[in-house]
C-alpha cells in the first residue's frame, strides 16, 4: 500500500516537527524559504493527504478543490486562523490544527519589547549613536514615558493578552483595562478590569492590540478610534494588520494625533520600502516576530506535526491541538 503524502509548504520548518512526519508519510515539500507560489502551491497540492502550512499561505476553496478528496487534515504552524477558509474545511470534513499555547510567552515578551522599543524610543536611540548624533547626555534628548503609574488597555484578553497584563504587572503599571466580549478569570492575575472598548480607548496610555482577526474585528481600528485615543498614546498591535485601517493610523501618526505606534504586523507583509509607515519616526515596525523564540517555533513545528500524524493514523481525536470548527 503506498504511503500517505503530506505538503510541507517551506523549507526551513524545524526539524523536531518535520521527522515525526518523514518516517510515516512522503513528504513533498517546497523546499524555499520564501512563500510557496500560489501555481506552485495547486500544482502540489494535488491528491495529498494532509498539508502543513504557514500564515502566508491561503488555503480556500480553489486549494481544497485542487488538493481533491483525500485530503483529511491541514494544520497551520500559527496561532492566527485568518488565512483558512474555515467553513469551507468545515463543509469538507476536513480537520484542522493549529497551534495555540506554544508561542504565547514569545508573543508576550515581544510585545512587552515592542511597547518599551516604542515609548523610550530604543531603536531610534541605537540609530542616533551609531550616526555620530550622541553628541553628550542631555535632559530631553531620546524621552518618552513610562509604564510606572500608566494605564495599559489590552484590547482582546485571549491567552497572549492575558499574558501581557501579568508581564505588565511588576513595571508598576497603574491600571490594566481590558476589552473582551466576555469577562475573563485570567485579569485577575493582574488586576485587569473589563471595560468598554470606548472607555479603554480615552483612557489609556498604551493601547495594546491582541485580538483575532475576524470579519467583526477587521479594520476595527479606524479614524474614530485614533480620535478617541489621547494625544500622548502609544498603539502597539502584534495582532494581524488587517484589524487596523492602516491609512486612518498613518493619519494619527502624522499628525500626532497619538504620540506614536509600534507594530508588529501590518499590511502588507512584508511592507514595501517606500511605504508611507516608514517614513514616521513615531513608529517602529518588526517584521511579525512575535511567536520567533527558537524554542516556540519548534514546539509550534511538532504541534503541527502531531496534528497531522493523529488525523492520518486514524486518530483525529488524539490531536494535540484541533480547531473545533
Ligand atoms: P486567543 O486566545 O484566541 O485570543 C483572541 C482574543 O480575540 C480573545 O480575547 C477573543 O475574545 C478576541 N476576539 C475574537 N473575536 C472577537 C470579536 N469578534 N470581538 C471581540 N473580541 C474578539 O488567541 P491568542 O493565542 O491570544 O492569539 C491572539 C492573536 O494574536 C492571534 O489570533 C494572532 O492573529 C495573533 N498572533 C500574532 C503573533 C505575532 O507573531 N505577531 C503571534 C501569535 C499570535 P473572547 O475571549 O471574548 O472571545
């Protein structure tokens, strides 16, 4: 009986996840570590049985149809399910995995980066040394403010927020609201009171955005919100671009209608070099590291891994990580 075959969708997936699967399955693979090509990526696709994939690949109907009726399982190596065509797995019974837990403490730590890089201005510091600008100490020269006695809204408290409210609690942040469609047991680990969006976006000083991104929450960041904000707020988003009306930010960027933004993610990705977001020194972009601790991206390599193993031993119910569609 021939061996079940599995897409690998790039080249440089850890080796921890890809040898659970190497002995079992043939693997085709694209074997570049660049974004398979969508012609490349249906040309594959086809007859496999299950497909391991990223965040840069969208798996819709066309995919689906290509890859035929073998296919049982995809799992994505991401937290975020916005590339998936979810009702469309869900029509075909195909399972679906995913990885949520393993990267949470790397997102957190590289938000809480972020935030700090942002506000005290850390990047553009390092920059302004090595350009032969520190010319000597001076009082008001790389300021911005702190967290001590702040307020911090987390927009979103699924397990990354959560997470940051606790790393956010020993810099001695005042106040940590919250906004969610629920009230979450995990804020009082940090004291986290739930609030309205509209409240927590007049009140706080550092606005920090981890929500998913879903057709409710797309572009749930417009000119209103940039309105509503004060003057002297940082915006930080490690959440996915689309959930930002990007031009609407660059407009309370430019016009220090807030005090600055760092982001994590944006659109598109990766962002062209002579984007407008570039040029504003109120903004400091990272190209969507959030989850690239070593040891995250290997257990997030094995978690998707094992997702696929369980569904193509026969076992769906054994998946570590399936997504309840
Ligand atoms: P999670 O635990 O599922 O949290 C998602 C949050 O979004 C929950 O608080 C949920 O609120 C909220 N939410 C979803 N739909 C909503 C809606 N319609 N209205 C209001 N709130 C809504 O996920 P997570 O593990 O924390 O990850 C969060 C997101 O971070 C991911 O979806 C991904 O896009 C992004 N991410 C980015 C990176 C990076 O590298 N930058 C890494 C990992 C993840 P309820 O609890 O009220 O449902």
């Amino acid at each position: 009986m021939s061996r079940q075959k599995v897409l690998v969708t790039r080249g440089d997936i850890p080796e921890s996840g890809l040898s659970i699967l190497k002995n079992k399955y043939d693997l085709i693979c694209w074997n570049k570590t660049t974004p398979i090509p969508r012609t490349e990526f249906l040309s594959m696709v086809k007859d496999v049985d299950g497909i391991f994939c990223l965040l840069t690949d969208k798996i819709d109907e066309e995919i689906l149809s290509t890859a035929g009726s073998k296919l049982k399982v995809v799992s994505t190596m991401s937290v975020g399910l916005d590339h998936l065509n979810l009702n469309a797995l869900k029509t075909r019974g195909i399972h679906v995995g995913y990885t949520p837990g393993v990267l949470t403490d790397a997102t957190a730590e590289l938000t809480i980066g972020l935030l700090l890089a942002t506000s005290r201005k850390i990047i553009a510091a390092e920059h302004a040394l090595r350009n032969g600008e520190w010319t000597s100490w001076s009082p008001n020269w790389m300021c911005g403010p702190g967290l001590a006695n702040s307020t911090v809204g987390i927009v979103g408290l699924g397990r990354i927020g959560a997470r940051v409210g606790e790393y956010l609690k020993p810099f001695g942040v005042n106040k940590i609201l919250y906004s969610s469609r629920t009230e979450k047991t995990d804020a009082k680990k940090f004291n986290g009171q739930h609030v309205s969006l509209n409240t927590l976006l007049t009140e706080s000083d550092f606005i920090i955005v981890t929500i998913a991104l879903t057709p409710e929450t797309r572009e749930m960041f417009g000119k209103s919100s940039f309105d509503m904000m004060k003057s002297t707020a940082i915006f930080i988003n490690i959440s996915r671009g689309e959930i930002v009306d990007q031009p609407a930010l660059i407009d309370a960027l430019k016009n220090n209608k807030i005090r600055g933004a760092g982001l994590d993610v944006m659109t598109p990705e990766p962002i062209p070099l002579d984007h407008e977001l570039l040029k504003l020194d109120n903004c400091v972009l990272l190209p969507h590291i959030g989850s690239a601790a070593i040891e995250a991206r290997r257990e997030m390599s094995v978690i998707t891994a094992k997702n696929i193993s369980a569904v193509l031993d026969g076992h769906p119910e054994n998946m570590p990580s399936p997504v309840n569609i």
